[in-house]
C-alpha cells in the first residue's frame, strides 16, 4: 500500500473564516435543540433518507476490521447504523459541536467521540478510512465560492488522515429546484478536484434516489473483494 504523507500541521492558514464555523455550529446545535438526537435533530428529513445515505457511504470498501472515523458525527447515528448492519468496524467520531458531542457520548458510553477543528488542530492520528455525510450540504449564508473553499479544505484533512480511502456525500447540481441555503456541487467541479488534489483514483456514485451524490477516493486503485 502506498504510504500517506506526513500528516499536515495545524491549518492555520487555511481561508476558512471562523464565522462560517460558528455559524455551522450554531445552525446544529439549534436543530438538537429543538429535536433531541434524532434524524431530524441532525438537520435531516426524516430517518430513512438519513440511513439510505449512511448505506451508500459504508459501500466505500469492506469496512469489517478497519478503523472508521466520521467527520462531523453529530450523535452517532452511523455507529448505530454499523451494529445493526453487523459490520464489525472500528468506529470513532468527532464533531465540531460540544453539544454533538455531548450527545454522542451519552447515546454511546465509551465510543472515541471528541470535538475536533479539521481546520485549526494537527490530527494525532490516521484511521483506515474517513467519512462524513451530510456536513457539506447546509451552505448557510455563506456564498458559494467560500463553501467550496470550505468543503476542499476539510476534503484535505481527510484525506491526509486516511490510509485506505475517504467517502463523502454533496448536493448534485442535477437538480430542478435550488434551495437558497443549500450548497450544489456539479459532479465534474468535484471529480477534477479529487483526482488533482487527492488521488487519481476515485468513483462516484449518483444513482441512489436522492438529489445528491457520494464520492469515493482510494489511495490505490480498487480490487474485487
């Protein structure tokens, strides 16, 4: 396999203005708030959407025995997904929120949650593979241009953190409606920024019946398992 490199200082100097973080932050923390550690209270329609997303992320590799992280895992609802799908992965989460946290921890007595800035902390260590869902698709009122910027920094990190590969999921810009506060990825716009700034090797997949699609990048090229 091939090695990942050393993994990156403190992002500092990353452009990611600290309001577009807090204002994230707040956005989640008022959706638990308001709904408790449900679906919902992850800013999602309803659970079987959210379980549909959590589906088509875990089909990234045969996750049984590797070590999973989840960026921005709001209260851990991948990790219950995991056990009831019996997939005997390693799992741990970070979220951005103390809040989010907080309820993860109480939802998962003795899971790694911790709070964790991508952008602003070295990582302490790699995991075989990195996922989020969902955090890149609420834009806020932020302008398109500086949540790309967000979304390709954070990619970044994940990358660097991963030794088998990263799974991701964005709003599609095949779409016939535009919300003002979601943030629409066109397909092609993301696929050149993996394979130039990440790794040639990346698949995705647009053919689940969601107006979005997730994002595979591998550090080697994929064998049948």
């Amino acid at each position: 396999m091939i090695a990942p490199p050393d993994l990156p200082a403190p992002a500092t100097g990353s452009g990611v203005p600290e309001a577009l973080l807090r204002s994230v932050v707040a956005h989640y923390e008022h959706q638990l708030a308001t709904h408790g550690p449900t679906a919902r209270g992850m800013d999602w329609k309803d659970e079987a959407s959210q379980r549909l997303r959590f589906e088509v992320l875990c089909d990234l590799c045969n996750l049984d025995g590797l070590e999973l992280h989840e960026v921005g895992a709001g209260a851990g609802h991948l990790l219950d997904f995991l056990r009831e799908r019996g997939v005997r992965a390693r799992y741990s989460g970070s979220d951005l929120s103390p809040a989010m946290v907080e309820s993860a921890r109480a939802r998962h007595p003795g899971v790694d949650f911790e709070r964790r800035d991508l952008l602003a902390e070295a990582p302490a260590r790699r995991y075989d593979v990195v996922v989020c869902s969902g955090l890149f698709h609420v834009k806020l009122e932020h302008s398109p241009e500086t949540w790309r910027h967000f979304v390709q920094e954070m990619l970044r990190r994940m990358f660097a953190m991963c030794r088998v590969g990263i799974a991701f999921n964005l709003m599609s810009d095949h779409v016939d409606f535009r919300a003002p506060n979601l943030y629409y990825a066109p397909v092609a716009e993301t696929l050149d920024f993996c394979r130039q700034e990440l790794s040639r090797f990346v698949s995705v997949r647009h053919d689940y019946p969601l107006h979005e699609y997730t994002t595979y990048v591998y550090r080697e090229a994929r064998r049948a398992e």
